[in-house]
C-alpha cells in the first residue's frame, strides 16, 4: 500500500479546495458586490466529522477515524451528545484517503484499521467443516458438524468483540447526557 501517496496529495487537495472557497465567499462579501444567493452558495456550512467508532449511518457503515458529513436526521445531535460516535473535524487538518476506496481518514492508523476490516480478505477465514470419514456414523459425523459450527460461530464474534471492545475504551459514550438532549 502507497501510504504516502494517499496521504498526502489527495488529502491537502481536499482542504485546499475548501479553504478556497472559504477565502472566495469573504473576498466576494467584503467586496459587497455578489448577490446574497451566490454567496451562500460560494460558502455551504458543511462541516465534517470524524467517525470516533465502528457504527452505522444513514444505511452505510462508517469506519472509526473516517470522514463524513451528517445528513441532518433527527439522531444527529443526541448522538453528537454522546460523544463517543463522532466529533467535528478541524478544517485544514491532514486527511488520509484510502486508496481502495477513496474514503477518507482522521489518521493513519484509523486508515490501516479501516483497510484491514474491509479491504483484507485474510481478516476472518472461518476454519473448513469436518469431512466424513469413511465409515464414520452419521451420528457422530452430526456431532463433530455441530462443534465446528459454534466454534466457527465463537471465532467470528471474537473478531467483531475485540474491535468493539477497543472502541469502548478509546470512544465510550457519555451516557449522562442522554437526558439533558432529549429535553433541548
Ligand atoms: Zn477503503
């Protein structure tokens, strides 16, 4: 994997080219000389965030450390509240994009994370089924099936506990804050 590559250039593109148009909307305001609509548009509030944890969102998984814009639905802030979901994004900031998928991350050892859960095809390989052996009772041979399938099953929720588990410790949710938000 080229981490360079991805880190760099299209990361500082990216913040380059709203900072740009930050600077663009203040000239054309000061100057007083654009239409009220173009400069609006010359400067959208679209803040981004970082995903702080593992969790789905609007029908898509975001990874911990990716970068994404909220959608404006009704969970948006009781989850901001929370705190261990996702937290705004410094603009300027360097970005790392993987060069998968072309999604784009706070760090680069989120990057490495998010490249080994979905681009790694080794990260979880259940082991293969028993094979009958000759003569084998069915019985048995039913037997040894049922063992492999819930040890296979045990493997696979290990791999998404110890993520979850991380996530916990290095994300946890301010729960305390649940209340106050549902009130606001
Ligand atoms: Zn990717």
């Amino acid at each position: 994997m080229s981490k360079e590559k991805s880190a760099g250039a299209s990361g500082r593109g990216v913040a380059t080219r709203e900072a740009a148009h930050a600077i663009g909307a203040q000239i054309m305001g000061a100057a007083g000389a654009a239409p009220d609509h173009l400069t609006h548009r010359a400067a959208p509030p679209d803040t981004r965030y970082w995903a702080k944890r593992t969790f789905d969102y609007c029908g898509r998984t975001l990874d911990r450390g990716q970068i994404f814009r909220l959608k404006g639905v009704a969970n948006d802030k009781l989850m901001l509240d929370l705190d261990g979901y996702f937290a705004p994004f410094a603009d300027g900031a360097p970005i790392y994009a993987c060069n998968r998928c072309g999604e784009e991350f706070k760090e680069l050892a989120m990057l490495e994370g998010h490249g080994k859960a979905r681009h790694d095809p080794k990260r979880f390989v259940p082991p293969s089924p028993p094979i009958r052996e000759d003569g084998e009772k069915r019985e048995s041979y039913e037997n040894r099936l049922d063992e492999w399938r819930v040890r296979a099953g045990r493997m696979a929720d290990a791999s998404e506990d110890s993520r979850d588990r991380h996530e916990n410790e290095v994300a946890p949710l301010d729960l305390t804050r649940t209340q106050a938000s549902r009130e606001a």
